[in-house]
C-alpha cells in the first residue's frame, strides 16, 4: 500500500469519522435485516429473528469498536480523544496546572537561556560558506604544554599561500577603531584581518566588494569593509556607500563595500563592524606597526582545505612543507633556541566552523557549572510536579477506578495521564523559551561588565527548540510515569468504595519526593554559598593597590598623541587629588615583561619580571605604598641617570633583606640593554590577576622610555566619580578632537576580572531561592495533604486531651524529618559537588563552614515557614467536627 | 459437526476467494463461508467486519451501497485489482503451506 493512500484514508477518517461511523450502523443493521429475513423464511417469528440476529452480531457497538480498531490512523483518533479530555482536566484543576506550568516554566527557561548561551558560544556555524569545511590553525611547538593558537602575520600569510594544502586562509584579530569625523570620533569595535580572509570563509557582499588580497599590501592606500549592521546604523543603507570616505583613527580610508547580513566576523562574541587589511595597521595604529613583523603572535587563523582533501591530510602536507618554509618566516632577532624551537613545531589542524572566541576557554567552566545547577532545579522542579500529580491522583482515584471498571486498560490509563504530563510540559516549555530569550540577554550582560562589550546572535534556532523539547518530554516522563503508575495501580472495588480517599493506602512515595527536593535544593544553595563567598572574598582581597576614586583615561596607546599640558590640565582640575602616566595599570589585562637581573649577572633569554613605566605620583595615585627609598619623580626625565623602583617580591628574590635600594640591574627594556639604579621599593601588587600571586615587578620611569608607548592617565579624585568622569572627558576631549576618550574608573577594570565569578554568584544564588521556593511548595503540599489525611486521628486526638501545641509539634516533627533525610543525602552530595568546582573557589575549602551552615539555615527556615500553615490548620481542627466527618 | 474457528490470518484470503466469484455483502459472505466449508467454519461479524473494513482501506476491496433481492440496501465489496493480485499471492502461499504440513504429516 503507498503512503499517500495510507494519508488518504487518514485524512479521510479524521475528516468524515462521523459520517463513516453512521455508514458503519447502517451496514451493520443491514447485517442484522438479512439474517433476521432468513430466519423468518424458516418460520421464526420476526421478533425472536432479530434477537437471534443481534446474538448472532455480539451487539452493534462492540463490533463497532472492533473495526474502528482497525482503521487508520485509529491511534491518531484517540490521541486527539486524549488530548481533549487533558484540556478538560487542566480546565478542572486551574490553579493546579497553572503551578506546574509555571514551575515548568522558570525550570525549562533556565535550562534554555543557558543552552542559548552555549550554542551561541559553542555550537553556532559562522555563517559563511560550507562552514563544517573550516579548520582553525594551531601550533604546537616543542616545549610548549598547550599548543599556540596565534600566528604572526608573515606565517598567517604563508599558510594563504599554501596552495597544495588550503584553498585559502583566513587571519584575523579583533580591534577596536576611532571612528568619525575630528571631534565626534566615537570607539567602534573592528577587525584587522588577512587579504585572503574574506574569500577563504566564503561571505558574499551585500554592496560594493570585500577586501582581497591586493589590499593587503603595506603601504597601499587604507580600505575597509563594513558590517551590514555598521551600513544601517551609520549609512542608513545608503546604496552608494561602497567608495566613501571613513575617518578611522583620524586617517582617511574607503569604504569598498558591505559583508552580508549575519556575518560580523569570525571572532565570536565580539562583533566586527569596521574591517581592515593587518597591512593597514600601521598606518592607523602606528604604535601597533610591530603587529605586521614576525616577532609578534596575534593572529587567529582558519583555514579552508584545497578541494578534495581532508583535515588529516592537510596536516599532513602541512607539516611537510612548515620546516621549509620556517626560517624565512620566524623573527630573525629571537635567540637561536627560540627559532630552534619554532622551526620544529607541529601544525595542527581543529574543526573551526564555529569561528573563535576567546570566551570558551573563559566561560568552559562556568557553562560547565551553570548548566549543572540548571539541571538540579530541574530535577527539583520534577520532583515538586510529580508530588503534586500524586497529591491529585488520589483526587483522581474515583475517576480512573471507574474508568478501571468500565473496562479501560491500565495502559490506556497511564498513556492518558501521560499525555497529560506531556501536555503539560509542552505548554511550560512554550512559556520558558519565552523566558529564555529574556533571560539570555540578561545572561549576556552578565558576561559584559567585562572589558569587552560581548554581543551574540540569541534568536531561537532549530537547536534551541529542539533542546527545550527534548527537555520537556524527558521532564514529562520523568514528573509522570510515578504518580500514573501509581494512581493506575488500585483495584477498581477500592478506589470506589466510599472512603477511597482516607483511607488510601499512604504513598511512601511523596515523603520521598519531597526529601529528595530538600537534598537537591542543599546542593544547590551550599554551592551559591560557595560561590556567593568566593565573589565576596575576592572584592575584600587588598590587591595591593586602593582602585577606590581612581579614574583611568586610555589613549589608543600612545604617548605622542598624549597633549604635553593633559596631566597639568586635569591636576587644575577641582577635587582631583593626584594624576599620573604610566604605559599599564593593575588588571588591565594588558602586561608587559622583560628579563632584569642585578648588575654583572648574565641577563636571561626569558622575561622574568613584570615592567611597568610609571611616572611622578603614580604609587600616591594608585596607593601603592613605597616601603624604602623614593618615589619617581619630576628629577628622573630622559637625560638624567636611569631609576627603577622594584616591587617586595622582586627585591627579595634577588637582594639580601633591605639592600636593593642603591642596587643596580641590568635588563632589557624594549629591545635595549640598560642599566637601572633602584631608587624605591614599592609593595606587591596583584597586577596580573587577583588568584595569581603578585608578580615580580620593575618599575621604569616613564620619561626614560624611548618611543611611542601606550599610555593610560590615572587620576585620583575625591566625591563623586560622575562628575569627575565628565570633567576629566571634557578636558582630555579639548585636546584630542580625533579620539573617543574613554574614561572609567579603576574599580571596573578590577570589577572586570570577576566577571565569570559574579555570575556565577548571582546565577547559584537565584537558582538557589528558586529550589528553595519549589522545595517550600512540595513540602507544603506534602503537609497539607497528611494534615487533612489525619484529620480524623487529630480529633481524637484532641478529643482525648492532647494540646494543641502538641499537634503543631506533630506537624513540625513531621517536616523535621523530611528535612533530615534529604540532608543525610544533601551534605554528603554537596560536599562531593563543590569538590569538584574546587579550581574556581577563592579563599575557602570545599566544606565551607559558612556557606554550609548558611545553607542550612535557609533551607531550615524556609522549611519552617511552609510548615506553619498546615500546622495551624491541623491545631484549629474541631474534635466534634472530625469525628463526625464521615 | 463441532464448528471450528476460521484459522488465524485465513480469513482474509477466504472472504478474498468468495468475493472473486461475485460482489457480496457482509451477511452473504458469512453464510457463503458457512456453506461452503459445509458449515465447518464459522465467522464472527466481529472478527468479519474489521477484516473487511482493513481490506477496503487498504485498496483490495470495493465498496458500494446496492438494493438486495428482498429490497434492502447493502455494502456490496468487490475485489479490486490489488486485491485480485493479493488473492493470487495468497493462493500460492496456502498452497505451499498445506502441501508443506501435508509431506510433514505423511513423511513422519
């Protein structure tokens, strides 16, 4: 038989099922006449025909029912029968449904929003051509743990030029321009990238052309590509846009065209609405022209292999040609073991469809985490529903007992209640991937607050519906096969006889639900405590600087373009306490290294200290403390003798307690040999990380560095921070007409570090009160339920003397004990889980007493508080009343 | 004579078999099944009907309404083209099979 006529007669029963039904009588009838007319041939008379006729038959519906059995799409029929009679039910028990739906809701939503989250990080194509074909380019060199990611653009663009191995390769960074006319430049987040980047990922223009290889040539005039998003905002889609002119960084470029819509770059996360070729950059960033040398890693680099080979056997052919190509490619100033070293890496070859980011290695663990605590609220919201469909089924003892007895089957029954948790779910699901989309985007400003403004493409796709209804269906399952066993499971002569409903066998089922809710909201608030601390003990950590009333002010890094009279101009300014320069500051995330040693040591190959070139008033700006000597000051300028302050680490690692003061170094400073007194020591500071120790530093006076270094203006300031924000723009911004001036304060530079930590925090905590809150439900509803269970044992309780407050103890010693038993197995599973987020943990122990003891309390109290309800009910019940109850 | 049960899965090739012969409806093909099993075999609308009914749906059988010789109206079924075909493979099958127990039977 072919499909379509199968889907015919489907089709055909679902439209006509009753005038098919009414043909079915009459064929039936018929059948019944005919043997009925010849038994009345045979002298019967006509009344004792047709009964034997209709014996003959077994009776009209029956044989009906048989060959209804038969028809297509039979099961189709009685789903639809299911499904209504569900609708019927949910109408029946509004405020029940509504609890689960919501429940449903906020549990599937969370799930959602953070697989939104993970698709958008680690799932999603990049949206150019045949992405699955894209490979990222990795280096692992000899002694290198992990292999290297970055490439400098010489190697970036030898891989291009590989063509027995790729049809292309695509390099490429994320870079932030000025962009606009003198005076209303504003900061716009850009990419450098390769001349082959475009054609080898495959993105169409939507106007004019992209970049290609020729206009990757240094020295040429500037060309830019612009995102679709960039065409809209700025050009309102003007269709001549392709041939303008941009002011990027105060140079003129042009505009050669507009990337389709979708695609903003290969560097997820981190939109690219201005692109450049690398060979422009130093002509837009003179102090970034050592980025187009080869001593400079900085490149991302995915690759498209030629036609017709794979992975395997590009990296195969790749490493082939690498050791010949090498030497010409690795910076001749490295030492010779360092080229050594690089000549003999291995190329390796990883899928890159789903582009790069920087935010996975970042946001792994924290995903990792988060999408675990999803789960258990999950798990909790399951068990909460279950326990409400329990506490219903007894409801709906009467009514599947008869239906028991009019012959259903007990499978046709579960199959009914499930379709009913299904339903259920489905409807939950529908309402949290709303929630979802809401709560994604809140997710994302959560990750933000960070250095980098973090944009993702969040719209529901087919992975995103196709989680939140796999989730939905196992959450069915798991929430409704007990309670449908269960309320299937009775004979139907006890659940209609009259006391169906007291004297119900007791379900050991619901305290176990209900004590099992209680274990995992433990887990979940032991690790929001966790995690709440970790953030808490981090923003109390001295780093050994005071960001509090400090503002920084970032040029595009460099010191010429830094006005002469800035630092005197803002010192006027009213209630600025102290400025300085410096080329970096704590936590930037930007570092600096050289090699220094005391004087007539061997200087090393390897850096081994943080440098940081700082000028007068820097250590009083940032209160960093000057434990011996003296401070930089106005003294130590370009011609006069070379000055270092060293930090505590440093000084102890190399000089005798209190001697480095009047000690000298040798060290390479940028690419030179100088000599350096020390002149001060300051304290450590935590410059690179707040969990990384402090590092050993050297500080080099900023007036004595030769060249073009980048430079951040710190000004500390009493009051308020706004008005000195303004104040600081306002007189920065007078100076430079062509940069966006971007001033924020220190505090978010060291608030930026914790971002991973303070969303976790916020996350554990919020799903915290959410298992706790479904945890008080459950627990009430189990309560209540054994309060109106007992009803009768409590009036003669009561009856014979008992106190009331003995009764409320009854019900409290009741919730007591759930609470107990699900932390016997809370604590244990607590403790097990925070051990293995160990690594994230800052500043206590897995077993934190605080955040145990805290967790407990609030899952105590709350317990309480859902107790006190059925309590008083179970205290004002009326012993006469009771007792005559039934 | 003890009546006995229409074997499982031969009764589609038997109601096929006397619908071969002439259209008939539901009754008639009971009573032709009794007579011509010299009323050995006897059929249960209840097991007659949903066989019916599967077979229309199917494609082998033809429906229509049509006067009897005593001026009722009945569902008349007859065989379709698929269902001539359907009878054939049968047949063959039913014979394989009974020549197949009936050397069983003999040989052993």
């Amino acid at each position: 038989m072919t499909i379509l006529h199968r889907i015919r007669s489907v089709a055909a029963l679902l439209l006509r099922r009753d005038a098919a039904d009414a043909r079915l009588n009459d064929e039936l009838e018929a059948y019944v006449e005919l043997s009925a007319a010849e038994r009345v041939r045979d002298g019967v008379p006509l009344e004792e025909a047709r009964r034997l006729a209709m014996l003959e038959l077994g009776g009209i519906e029956p044989v009906k029912e048989r060959v209804r059995a038969e028809r297509h799409g039979a099961s189709l029929d009685e789903l639809v029968r299911d499904v209504r009679y569900a609708f019927r039910m949910f109408g029946r028990h509004r405020a029940l449904t509504m609890t689960i739906v919501a429940t449903l809701a906020i549990a599937i939503g969370a799930n959602t929003a953070i697989f939104t989250l993970v698709d958008a990080l680690m799932l999603r194509w990049l949206p150019v051509r045949d992405p699955q074909e894209l490979l990222l380019v990795k280096l692992q060199a000899l002694d290198a743990k992990q292999p290297s990611e970055s490439f400098s653009y010489p190697i970036a663009r030898a891989l291009d030029d590989q063509r027995e191995v790729f049809a292309g390769a695509a390099g490429f960074s994320s870079y932030p321009f000025d962009v606009g006319e003198r005076g209303s430049a504003h900061r716009v987040s850009g990419a450098v990238v390769t001349g082959g980047y475009y054609e080898t990922l495959g993105v169409m223009p939507v106007a004019g052309r992209l970049l290609r290889r020729d206009d990757d040539v240094v020295g040429t005039a500037v060309t830019a590509v612009i995102s679709d998003g960039f065409w809209r905002r700025e050009f309102a889609r003007a269709p001549d846009v392709a041939g303008r002119s941009l002011r990027i960084n105060g140079v003129p470029a042009t505009i050669v065209g507009v990337s389709a819509p979708g695609f903003a770059g290969a560097n997820v996360g981190w939109i690219a609405d201005v692109t450049v070729p690398v060979a422009a950059l130093p002509q837009l960033s003179p102090q970034a022209a050592p980025l187009v040398g080869a001593g400079n890693f900085w490149l991302r680099v995915l690759a498209r292999p030629r036609l017709g080979i794979g992975a395997t056997e590009a990296q195969a052919r790749l490493n082939v040609v690498w050791p010949r190509i090498a030497d010409s490619l690795i910076a001749a100033h490295w030492p010779a073991s360092r080229r050594q070293a690089m000549a003999g890496a291995e190329f390796q070859l990883a899928p890159g469809g789903t582009g790069w980011t920087p935010l996975r290695a970042l946001y792994m663990t924290p995903l990792a985490v988060l999408s675990a605590i999803v789960v258990l609220v999950l798990l909790i919201a399951c068990a909460n529903i279950a326990s409400l469909l329990l506490a219903r089924a007894s409801d709906r003892r009467r009514e599947i007992a008869v239906r028991l007895a009019l012959g259903a089957g007990r499978a046709r029954i579960v199959r009914q209640l499930l379709i009913e948790s299904v339903l259920l779910a489905l409807i939950g699901a529908g309402v949290g991937l709303a929630i979802a989309v809401v709560a994604g985007r809140f997710l994302v400003d959560l990750i933000s607050t960070g250095r980098m403004r973090v944009v993702f493409d969040l719209t529901p796709n087919w992975h995103i519906v196709a989680f939140t209804a796999g989730v939905a269906l196992a959450t069915a399952v798991i929430f409704g096969i007990a309670p449908a066993l269960q309320a299937t499971s009775v004979a139907p002569a006890a659940g209609l006889s009259d006391d169906a409903r007291t004297s119900a066998r007791r379900s050991r089922l619901l305290p176990a639900l209900v004590s099992t809710q209680v274990a995992l909201a433990l887990v979940l608030l032991v690790g929001a405590g966790l995690f709440i601390r970790t953030l808490q003990n981090l923003q109390r950590f001295d780093p050994g600087f005071d960001a509090r009333g400090v503002l920084l002010a970032s040029f595009d890094g460099r010191r010429a373009s830094v006005p002469a009279d800035a630092v005197d101009a803002l010192r006027g300014l009213p209630g600025v306490v102290s400025v300085s320069v410096s080329t970096h500051t704590p936590l930037s995330g930007s570092t600096w290294s050289e090699p220094a040693v005391p004087a007539g040591q061997p200087v090393p190959e390897r850096d081994n200290a943080f440098f940081v070139a700082a000028g007068p008033e820097f250590f009083a700006t940032l209160r960093i403390p000057i434990v011996a000597g003296r401070d930089f000051s106005e003294r130590d300028a370009a011609d006069a003798p070379a000055v270092a302050v060293v930090n505590e680490r440093f000084a102890q690692r190399f000089f005798a307690n209190g001697t480095a003061v009047g000690g000298r170094l040798d060290a390479n400073v940028r690419g030179r040999r100088r000599r350096l007194e020390i002149i001060g020591v300051a304290g450590n500071t935590n410059a690179a990380g707040l969990r990384a120790a402090a590092p050993p530093t050297v500080y080099v006076s900023y007036a004595q560095l030769a060249g073009d270094v980048p430079t951040t203006i710190a000004v500390r300031a009493t009051g308020p921070l706004g008005p000195a924000i303004a104040a600081v723009s306002r007189t920065l911004g007078a100076r430079l007409p062509d940069e966006a001036i971007d001033v924020r304060p220190l505090s978010e530079q060291v608030d930026a570090t914790m971002v991973q930590e303070r969303m976790l925090a916020t996350l554990a905590g919020a799903f915290g009160a959410v298992a706790v809150g479904l945890t008080c439900i459950g627990l009430y509803g189990l309560l209540a339920c054994t309060v109106v269970r007992r009803t009768k044992e409590i009036g003669i309780r009561l009856a014979m003397g008992a106190q009331r407050s003995q009764v409320i103890r009854m019900v409290i010693d009741d919730a007591a004990r759930r609470v107990a038993a699900g932390a016997a197995v809370g604590l244990p599973a607590a403790w097990a889980a925070a051990r293995a987020v160990r690594s994230i943990l800052f500043g206590l122990t897995p077993a934190d007493p605080a955040a145990i003891a805290a967790a407990v309390t609030a899952l105590g109290a709350a317990a309480l508080a859902a107790a006190y309800l059925p309590a008083r009910r179970a205290s004002r019940v009326d012993p006469l009343a009771a007792l005559r109850h039934e | 004579m003890a009546k006995l049960d229409v074997p499982q899965g031969t009764l589609d090739l038997m109601i096929l078999t006397i619908l071969a012969r002439e259209p008939m409806h539901g009754y008639g093909i009971s009573q032709r099944l009794a007579a011509l099993s010299h009323d050995s075999f006897q059929v249960n609308p209840g097991s007659l009907f949903p066989s019916l009914y599967r077979l229309e749906q199917d494609g082998k059988l033809k429906a229509e309404w049509r006067p009897t010789e005593n001026n009722r109206t009945a569902k008349y079924y007859r065989l379709t083209a698929a269902g001539r075909r359907q009878l054939e493979a049968h047949r063959q099958r039913w014979e394989q099979i009974s020549f197949a127990i009936a050397s069983v039977l003999e040989g052993a």
